[in-house]
C-alpha cells in the first residue's frame, strides 16, 4: 500500500498530536512527584 501525500501529512498530524500528550502526561506526574516530596519532607 502506497502512502500519499496526504495521508503522510495526516499520520504525521497524529503523531504530534500523541508526543504532546505524552509530553503533558510527563509533566503532570513531574508536577505531582515534586508536590508530594515537597510535602513530605515539610512534615506534612
């Protein structure tokens, strides 16, 4: 099956769209660990 161009624009499309949520996801959990061992070494 040949890809043409426009479904390689859409893949392509795709794919950025899944980094970015990846990207978010990383984030959020980097976020929630630094909270948690803020809270934690306050005593908290």
């Amino acid at each position: 099956m040949v890809m043409t161009g426009e479904d390689e624009k859409e893949r392509l499309r795709r794919q950025r769209k899944k980094n970015w949520a990846l990207l978010a996801a990383l984030m959020a959990f980097v976020v929630i660990v630094y909270i948690v061992s803020i809270i934690r070494m306050g005593g908290g």
